[in-house]
C-alpha cells in the first residue's frame, strides 16, 4: 500500500504509522536512505549508520547493481502490486 506524506520546509517528514509499527521504529531508529531515480529508498538499520552505509555500498559495487537495475526492480515491485506510480 502507498501513503502519501509532506515534505516540511526543514526537509522533514513523517513515515505513516502502519509502517513504524510494522518496521518497529521509534524516535531512537536509523533509516539508511538513498535515491534511485525518482524513487527513495530507506532500510532500517539497528547499527551504526556509518558502518551500515559503506556495507551496504560494497554489497552493490561488489554485485556491479545499476541505479537502473534498482529503477526497473522498483518499478516491476509496484506494478506487480497494483500501483503504476500514479499516487
């Protein structure tokens, strides 16, 4: 399901919370975050944000993963579940 949520003038925003309480987020959790595209991605991470980022960074440079390849995996995901990224 996609949630619609504002962007305030500090950059803010909030996440819906179906999917705090799903992900068990709370004020002390860390998102890693990065764009593809058009598309946000944001993973919980319970490490250090840091160390999680350049993880995750050596995972995609060792795997040779595309933004394109992340686009086109995204936006498979959001057809396959009904929404054609008209939200």
């Amino acid at each position: 399901m996609a949630y619609l949520t504002k962007v305030t003038s500090k950059g803010q925003l909030t996440l819906p919370k179906e999917i705090r309480k799903v992900l068990a987020l709370n004020r002390n959790s860390y998102l890693a975050v990065d764009e593809v595209g058009e598309y946000i991605l944001m993973k919980k991470i319970s490490a250090n944000p840091d160390e999680i980022t350049d993880i995750f960074q050596e995972h995609v440079r060792e795997r040779k993963v595309t933004k394109e390849e992340l686009i086109k995996t995204l936006t498979d995901i959001r057809r396959k579940n009904g929404n054609k990224g008209n939200d």
